[in-house]
C-alpha cells in the first residue's frame, strides 16, 4: 500500500469491530429470546405439571394411547407445512376486519338468587361465553371448562384477548359448586388462575389432566381422572367421558400427553351432551346410539379453519353433529369470547342459524350470561345482531 492511508485489509478497523458486534448481537438476541422461552416452558407455573408415578403407569396401561401418547379414534392430521404455518402467524398478527367485535358486548349480569331457585328437576345453563358454563342438573351445579382470565394464552401479557363484555364472570359470584368439570388442558378451557380459586372443589376431568391440578394445589383426592368410555357417578347424575377429535398440550413438548374428550351428563329425567373440542367424527353417532336422546347438546361452533378442520368443526358440521347425537335443542359453544382463528367472530353462530334452519334442528341461542331452564327456546335471541 501507499502508506498515506489505513489498511483496512491488513489490521484492525473500525468497520470491522462495529461488523463484529452487529453480528454478535444478531446472533446472541435470538439465541438469548430462545433459551428465555424455554425456561419459561421449564418453570413457569401456568404451563401445568407434567403426569408421573401413578398416574404416569395409568395412561400407559390406556387403549387409548402408544408410548404414552394419546391418539384420536379416527386418523387426525396435526401436520401443517411450515409455509403455511408462517403464513397463519402473519395473518393473527396482522388482524383482520371483523375478527373482533368493535362494541362491548351486552350481557347480562349473573343471577345467584335465580339460579339457586331453578328446581332440582330442571335441566338449566348459564353460558359465559366461549366454552364456559354453569350447568345444573338433578339439584347439582357444575362448573364447565371456566376460563374467565382476561387472556388464554400461554403468556398473563400477550396472547388471546377477551372480547369487552358488560358483564364479566367471576369465580366468586358462583358458589356454590358441586363439581368442576374439564374437556382438556388447553389454554382456552383449562385457565391457571381460576383452578387457583378453585383448589376446594372437586375435579373431574380427563386421564392425566390431574397433574396440572396438583401442581396449582388441588389435592390428589379432590381429583377424578377418566379415561374414554368410563364414568362416574356424581349424587344423582352419571357422568362419562367420551373421545372428541382433537389434542391436548400446554407446553413446547407435551403435545398428546393428557387425554381430551367429551361429556354425558345423564341426570334422573333430563340429559345432555357438552361436546367440548372436537372435528367432525364417527364418535358423535356413536354417543347418539349409546346415549341418546339428549334434551339439550352443547357443541363446539368457532375457530375453524381449513387448514385444521380435523380438530375443530365447521359450523355446518356442528348442526350435523346435533343430529348425529340425537340431540332436542343445540347451542352453539366455543365463540363469542375470542378470535382464535381468522373468520369474523359472527360468522359461526349466523352460519350455524342457517344451516340449523335448513336442516330444522331447533337451535338455542341466549345471550351471554342469561339463565335458561328447559331448555326454553324462547330465551334465544339475535343479539349479535346489534353489535358491531
């Protein structure tokens, strides 16, 4: 070189210390963010326990599972091609019109005093939206799948947002209860810190879900654990579990690890079928000849999608499926709270209404929060109608 200036092939430059730290950062950012996440997954309390000991040697003497994890009745597709899986994130992230309602959502305010005075030989529910409910039956009162934290995510900071209600549900206005009852440990349905407000009731869910339970401070005895086609008796109502087409998992490794599924609830003169999660399946024909028929089946009608149509039905399929279990009245769950998929957040319920009138299923659709005894069909009203 000349001399008259520095080289910068031969030594140390600024260009090249400021090359090196640029990428260091890009490479310790990500790689700090990814280690993060996973001890979070390790630690974090609202991911859940994870089943051993005896529980642990139950599940593995199941039918229902291979080496330990859990499998749908009929062939499941839980694969997505990474494109598309990118593609999906892009459009949660970016919104889209109508997904959420613009107005706070008129519900109505729990009655105590009206639900303790439903008599013993109803059929009555409460619905708060989404998969949450009150159901009573035979004179007892069960908690169904009570998600009522402002988010269900796996994060208390970010993740699925509840739609503004007027009126939002809360854990102290509903004892007294005699029984919990959970479909699966997804965020959506299994919510961390109302079980905490619950640690003094009993539990009955699905084989392995116990172990979150525990860890969130249920004690092992208050915890009834089924498997698929087992059931279990709750003063004057028969309880039994049965398969629903979906999956379970609350961390990044533990997918199929706990059991999911659907519940009959047989009381003395009165039945009904919570249908929990679940694709369109066999199954549901299947509970209709066992079972059937029901006065009233709550069948999940919200975040679907094409590309995972195994494991969440399309609203059509829903009224099917009303059919299928030889179900009186249907009532569409599993919406009206969050967006967990890219539809407009009115489309399940209006498209079920559709098909539910072309196939001439009676369809009930009361408004969040309302008590129904009957089930009354009068009670059912469009009041999405008048909200934006």
């Amino acid at each position: 070189m000349n001399g008259e200036g520095p080289d910068l092939w031969c030594g140390p430059s600024p260009f090249m210390g400021t090359l090196k730290k640029m990428l260091l950062i890009i490479v310790a950012v990500p790689l700090a963010l990814g280690l993060a996440l996973v001890l979070y997954f390790m630690t974090a309390d609202r991911i859940g326990g994870t089943p051993a000991g005896n529980r642990l040697v139950r599940i593995q003497a199941s039918p229902n599972q291979t080496d330990g994890r859990f499998r749908n009745v009929v062939p499941t597709s839980m694969d997505m091609p990474f494109g598309k899986m990118l593609g999906v994130l892009w459009e949660f992230m970016k919104g889209g019109e109508g997904r959420e309602p613009v107005d706070t959502i008129p519900t109505v305010a729990f009655d105590a005093t009206a639900w303790a005075a439903v008599p013993d030989t109803s059929l009555a529910v409460c619905w708060f939206g989404h998969s949450s409910l009150l159901i009573k039956l035979d004179g007892l009162t069960f908690l169904v799948d009570p998600v009522f934290s402002e988010r269900a995510s796996t994060f208390s900071f970010a993740g699925p947002k509840r739609f503004n209600f007027t009126e939002h549900m809360r854990v102290d206005q509903l004892r007294p209860i005699d029984a919990v009852l959970l479909s699966h440990d997804h965020y959506d349905h299994l919510d961390h810190e109302v079980v905490q407000q619950l640690k003094d009731k009993r539990f009955i869910v699905p084989l392995g879900v116990g172990a979150h339970l525990e860890r969130w401070g249920v004690p092992a005895a208050a915890i009834t654990e089924k498997d698929w086609w087992e059931d279990v008796q709750v003063g004057p109502v028969r309880l039994t579990l049965t398969p629903s087409r979906h999956f379970s998992g609350r961390g990044m490794t533990n997918r199929f690890s706990t059991l999911w599924g659907a519940w009959v609830m047989q009381g003395q003169m009165k039945r009904l079928f919570f249908g929990a999660d679940s694709g369109y399946s066999p199954t549901f024909k299947e509970v209709g000849e066992r079972f059937g028929p029901f006065d009233l089946a709550l069948l999940e009608c919200g975040a679907y999608n094409a590309l995972w149509a195994d494991i969440h039905m399309m609203p059509e399929e829903t009224v099917q499926a009303a059919r299928d279990v030889k179900a009186r009245v249907l009532m569409p769950i599993h919406w009206g709270k969050f967006s967990l998929a890219m539809h407009p957040w009115k489309e399940p319920v209006e498209r079920a209404s559709a098909k539910a009138k072309e196939l001439g299923v009676p369809l009930l659709t009361p408004r969040i929060g309302r008590i129904v005894n009957g089930p009354d069909l009068a009670l059912s009203e469009r009041w999405w109608d008048q909200v934006r």
